[in-house]
C-alpha cells in the first residue's frame, strides 16, 4: 500500500489522540456500528480530501468500515496533523497523502495520488477533487457517481459550477445541512479560532479591540466567543441585513478601513478575496495581530504586505513579524491560513461529530441513489438532518416533546383563528 506521511513513527502517538477525540463522537460511533452490518458502501472507492486531524480519522475509519476503499489527502497544505496521517495509514491501512507544512506542488500531487485511485465518490472540504477532475483529470468523470462538500467556500464553487452548466457530476451539499452549519461553523470555528489566535500569541483578549471581518456562521461564533473572552468586538460586513444583525448583537460596524486603526486582533472569514489590503495593514497600530479562519489563503492581501514591508521574520511559531516603512510591526498569524487549524487543532470533536455523521450519511445515500440524482448541487435530505440532530440529543441524554394530535392538527389547518 502506498502512503506519503511525515513520519510513519508518530503513529502510535496519533493513535492515542484518535481514541481521545472518537470519546466525544458518539453520533459517527452508532453510524459505525450500523455501517459494519450494512455495508452501505461496498464496493465504492471514495476518495477525500480534508483536514487530517483525529476527527477525520474517526469519519475515516467509519467510511471503510461501511465497506468503502478510502484514500485521503489534505485540504489544506497546513491543516495535517502528522501523528494521525500515520496512525491511519500505519494501523488502518488507509493510504494517506498529508504532510504538514507541504508545498503547493506535494499537495496537488497528493491530490492525483488519491485521484490515482479512480474513485466513485469523493468527498471535499474545499472542492478541490471536483475541480482538479473537471480541470485536469477528465478522464474520471466517467466513472465517478457524485460527491459531497462539506465547507461553504466549496459549496459556493460549486453552485458556481452548476450554475454555469460544468458540473460533471451530482454533489451534496453537507454543509446546507443545520446539524452542520449552524453548529460547526458557529461554535465549532468560534472556539478553535479563538484557541488558535491564543496559542499563536499567548496574548489577553480582555479589553482588547477585536476585528471580525464577515458576520456569516463563522464570523457570527467568532465574535460570540471573542466577546466572551472580555474583547470589544467590531464587525465589518458587506451585507445590509448580516450588518444589522451585528449591530443588534451588541456590535460595532464600520468599514475595515476605520476598523484598521482600532483593532488589537483581526480576524477575517468572509471567503472572498482581499479583505484587508496593503492599506488596512499600513493603517492598523504598533501590534496589531491579523489571522484568517476562511477556507482558503486569499482574504489577507498578503502580497501586498509583503511588498510594503521593509522587514519581515519569524518571530515564534505561527507568528510572522512584519515592519511596515512607518516602523510599526503587524503579526501575520499561519501564513494567513486558516488559523483553526494551523496554529490548533480544529473544532473540537464533539462538534465534528454531526459534520461528520452528515458525511457518512451522505456517502451512503450517494451509492443508493447513484444514476437517478442529476449532475447539480443537492441539499442533505430532511431525514439525514433530523436523524443526525436526534442522536445527537439521545447522546446527551436529552428528551424532547412531541405534538399532540390535536396540536398536530392545529398545525395543519387555516381555519382556526381567534
Ligand atoms: N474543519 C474544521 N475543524 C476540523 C476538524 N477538527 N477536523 C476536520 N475538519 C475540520
């Protein structure tokens, strides 16, 4: 079996922090259970591309247990975590493409290594499988039979592409889901990019002024948990009702011009392009501290920076010196990648648990209705969604009420008023 890790020692060590984060997976657990019985993916070659952290390896290991052959590279050059890619390749014999720190080109050969593979499925945080196969591995389209996504950078590429008539293939959308979006992006990107900003800097968010650009799911728990943590929070956005939304939750707004000049910590999720430029970092304070938990590296004008500056240097890990010409320094935090996962661990796994439940499930109803699906972006199916959100609740040990008939009744009708 072909693999490409760091480092094939690291694996018992990967094993132990796989055991430690599968404890908070209880959902992925009973889905495991059920796929070792029903084999829903027998036969499928599925080929991924996420971040290889320990919550992943449980998706994994639950995946092959329905049946699949799994191949797995990362999503992002910075993302890997090098004891688990060992483990799973080492103890689960799944061959793993995923070193942290790769370059742009390893991690695109890793990507046509899993591609090598000829999947029927793939499964993407990020979409580049789909697009790497719409763009430079034609040939694949014959035989793959649909995709899912988990990320909404993604999810956005790839209605793009449906959009425009190209999508070659049927993909589900696992990030449309509620036990997804509402809980992974909020709570989940809220903490760990919190947790990777703190273990970067080791600075007090107390009385701080903390800049979150975009207020979607992701900023929404960004700033819910920076807030938390005693910061002042300011809020930049470019949409009228999410910027209303911020204000009535106790916000500042104001564009990222003026929020340049007060800011101590800046974070961007908008997953567009170039949020804070050349002429943001030029205006922000002595210190300012910038990082970036959107999917990909494009939301700092990090070029731009690096042309102004007169110096720039390493000053710990994770942490990027740069001195701008009027002598104040900016702190660029994981090469602006995002800084959940490269400076942390990720979301923690309690809350991957649903992300990941909505990914086997998925995978799953892929292969039952393979042929029948069109070459579109789907939404997960109600039942997933609502079966994902009642195991959660069972695992917690929380009980909730059900409609009465005549409630029931109630609900259906239009002629009981006053
Ligand atoms: N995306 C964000 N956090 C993650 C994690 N812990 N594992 C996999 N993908 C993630």
């Amino acid at each position: 079996m072909q693999y490409d890790v760091k480092d094939a020692g690291l694996a018992e060590k990967g094993r132990l922090r796989i055991e430690w984060a599968a404890r908070s997976m209880p959902v992925l657990k009973q889905i495991r259970e059920r796929f070792v019985k029903e084999q829903p993916l027998k036969g499928v070659t599925l080929a991924a591309c996420l971040h290889v952290t320990t919550e992943t390896a449980s998706l994994a290991a639950t995946l092959k247990a329905g049946g699949a052959n799994v191949f797995l590279c990362a999503s992002n050059p910075l993302s890997t975590q090098d004891d688990v890619a060992a483990s799973l390749a080492v103890h689960d014999q799944i061959p793993v493409f995923a070193i942290k720190g790769e370059d742009t080109a390893t991690y695109y050969k890793h990507i046509h290594a899993v591609l090598d593979a000829n999947p029927h499925i793939t499964m993407d945080d990020g979409a580049d499988l789909v697009s790497t196969i719409h763009s430079e591995r034609k040939d694949l389209l014959k035989t793959v039979i649909g995709g899912t996504e988990e990320t909404t950078t993604g999810v956005i590429r790839l209605r793009a592409m449906a959009a425009d008539g190209v999508l070659g293939y049927p993909i589900v959308a696992v990030n449309d889901a509620g036990t997804k979006h509402l809980f992974d992006n909020r709570y989940g990107t809220g903490q760990s990019t919190i947790d990777g900003m703190i273990r970067a800097t080791n600075r007090l968010l107390a009385g701080s002024t903390f800049v979150v650009c975009g207020y979607g799911w992701c900023g929404r728990g960004v700033a819910m948990r920076a807030n938390g943590l005693g910061a002042k929070v300011v809020v930049t956005e470019v949409d009228p009702l999410r910027a209303l939304e911020a204000v009535m939750d106790g916000y500042q707004v104001m564009p990222i011009a003026q929020a340049a000049q007060v800011g101590d910590f800046f974070c961007t999720v908008t997953g567009d392009i170039n949020v804070i430029r050349a002429e943001h970092f030029q205006a922000m304070k002595d210190g300012a501290i910038v990082a970036n938990s959107g999917h990909f590296n494009v939301e700092l004008d990090l070029e731009g920076l690096a042309k102004l500056s007169t110096a720039r240097r390493d000053i710990r890990d994770f942490v990027e010196e740069f001195t701008l010409p009027n002598g104040n320094c900016v702190y660029v935090l994981g090469e602006g990648r995002l800084v959940n996962l490269a400076a942390a661990e990720g979301h923690p796994s309690s809350v991957m648990d649903m992300s990941f439940a909505n990914q086997a499930l998925c995978a799953a109803y892929m292969k039952r209705n393979a042929g029948s699906l069109k070459n579109t972006v789907y939404g997960v199916p109600q039942d997933i969604d609502a079966e994902v959100a009642r195991l959660k609740l069972a695992s917690l040990g929380v009980t909730i009420d059900t409609l009465t008939a005549e409630q029931e009744k109630y609900l259906n009708s239009w002629d009981m008023g006053t």
